[in-house]
C-alpha cells in the first residue's frame, strides 16, 4: 500500500516581538514528503531573519524552510490556507512572499540563486523543472510589508515532486492467529527501526519476523534521506479455540455436552466429527447456543463410548488458518 501523505508544517505569523519558533538560516526547518501528520507552529513575523533583499522582495522577520532532493525532477513547494489578518490596521501588510533558491550560504542574500517567487493569498506554488538529485534547496516566508509591520497570516506548506516523493510501501493491517508468526512488509527506505522489538526477529530490517501473543501495534521509523517517516503497522492476534477432549452425556446434568471454549469468536466455524471408521457423525456450522453436539449421531441416537475425531474450520474472514484437528471421547 503505497502513502501518499505530505508532511506539512502550520505557520500562524504573529506581532514582532512575541515567541516565535520560526527557523533561523543556521538552522532551517526541513520539509519532507510524506508526513502530513506531522505539523509544526511557525511564527514567520517573529521570525530571526532580516533585511535580506532579493529580486523578489526584501524579506523581514521571515522563517527559512529546507528541502533535500533525493532524485532529478520537477520540485513543487506549495502554500495552502494563506489567511492573513491585518486586524484592520493599514499599517500591516495583507499577504505572504515566498522564495525558492539555492545558496551556498543561505545566511548571504549574495549567494543566492533565485528559481522561483511569488505573493499572495489562499494558494501559493513555487517550482522547479529541473532539480538536481542529492541537492539542498530553500524556501523563506515572509509576511509582506505594511506601512510599517509585517501581514500576519496563517498558512501550511508542503512539498510534492520527483524530486522528493519517496515510493515507501508499509502493510499497515495482518491478522494471525494466536502462536502464528507474520512477516512484516516495508520497502523503499535507506533505515528501518521498528518497535517494540520484543517479538521481532530484528528491528532494523524491512521485512522483520513477529510473534506476538496479543494484539500488537507495531511502529516503523523509516529513513530516507535526511528524513525519517513514522508509520504503524496493526497484527491482530486472534486467541485459539480450546475443545475439551472427554464428555459424560449420562443424563446426571454434568458434561453433558462437548464444550469448544472461545469457539464464540468464530460464528462461522464449521464442526464435524468422525467415528474412527471416518464416518460423519455431527456437523454444525457455528457452534453453541443450542447447537452442541450431545454425544448423538444427526438421528439422534445416542453414540457408542469410544474416541471421535474432529474437524473445525474457523472460517474467519482474513484469516489464513489451518482446521483445527484432534480428538475427543465419550464416555458414560
């Protein structure tokens, strides 16, 4: 199953002057593909970067975002939700700027090699035809300029392309029974860690091992890249039947009945037993209420002491399982 999420990051661009987690230039955020639950707060207006002028526009308190490429190709980077509030005031700007470049130094407005820039509202998209593989590139955002402060607008930012999109692919859902093993399934990352690692063969490889004995929800950090994606990976163990293998139907009100505990579970289950000679001697299709086998034959004669043999199949839809086979006996 292949996930095409994006990671998003929430900006809120607030006064000058209040706390900001906007990134400076030594330490832009990275964006990466794939992870759209992971959002993080930004700040741009309060941002740490300033007066740094471009052919675009002059960007003040601004936030700097990073991108590695992984592969050549078409990089998009797009802004969604750009909603700006100028709370009435002339003074503040209404809209975003955005900038996307290369830079050997992405501190030196001089070093920077403009690819694409834009301003405005609601949606805002910036790309490159041409990205290089294994190549870092920038993008700043900045709240436009007013009379005097910065727009303050609330935006998300994502990134899209061949340049970046991953092709991970995870198996988010198994469903085993209880003492089976299942083989995990990812493929298209550099680095896997899964956890927890108590009922895995290995946690660092794609396809590890697992035998849990309960329902376990397994979490896989993925590398590729500089960039670590998080899924989850759901086995759900269904508990074994337990038939008894003795019964006394005599008539004094006591193990009267072959009992199949947790055969509940299994509504569908198909329960046939045999004499030793393989002849059919019960069958019922779901087993329980009213439905168990009283040591008779399908005319209702009562059975001859002795050992049957039986045959359950659990008939769980998505369960891969064998029937479940032994034997049972009554005696008087």
């Amino acid at each position: 199953m292949r996930m095409t999420r994006y990671l998003s990051i929430i900006g809120s661009l607030l006064f000058l002057g209040l706390n900001s987690m906007a990134q400076d230039c030594d330490s832009p955020t990275q964006l990466c593909y794939n992870e759209l639950d992971n959002l993080m707060p930004d700040s741009t207006t309060g941002g740490p970067i300033n007066g740094i002028s471009n052919g675009c526009f002059e960007a003040n308190s601004a936030s700097m975002f990073s991108i590695e490429t992984i592969a050549a190709g078409e990089l998009v980077v797009q802004l969604s939700q750009v909603i700006c509030d100028s709370l009435g005031n002339s003074n503040f700007g209404n809209s975003l700027q955005v900038l996307l470049f290369t830079a050997t130094d992405p501190c030196d407005p001089l070093s920077y090699v403009e690819l694409d820039c834009t301003e405005g509202l609601g949606i805002l998209q910036l790309e490159t035809l041409s990205a290089d593989s294994g190549l870092t590139y920038h993008v700043i955002v900045s709240g436009q300029l007013g009379d005097l402060f910065p727009a303050q607008c609330g935006y998300n930012i994502q990134i899209d392309g061949p340049a970046v999109e991953t092709d991970l692919n995870v198996t988010p859902y198994f469903l085993i029974n209880q003492g089976e093993t299942v083989t995990l399934e990812a493929s298209g990352a550099s680095e896997y860690l899964w956890s927890p690692a108590f009922s895995l063969d290995f946690d660092t490889v794609a396809m590890p091992t697992a035998f849990p004995q309960i329902s376990t929800l397994y979490t896989l950090e993925a590398q590729v890249g500089s960039c670590t994606q998080t899924f989850e990976v759901f086995v759900e163990v269904i508990p074994g039947i337990i038939p008894v293998n003795l019964f006394t139907p005599n008539g004094d009100g006591l193990n009267e009945t072959w009992r199949i505990f947790a055969i509940e579970r299994f509504p569908n289950a198909d329960v046939r037993v045999f004499s030793r000679w393989g002849q059919l001697v019960f069958r019922s299709t779901g087993y329980g209420n009213g439905r168990e086998w009283d040591g008779t034959n399908g005319g209702g004669t009562r059975l001859p002491e002795g050992t049957y043999y039986y045959v359950i199949d659990l008939n769980l839809p998505g369960l891969d399982s064998d029937p479940v086979t032994g034997s049972v006996a009554i005696t008087y």
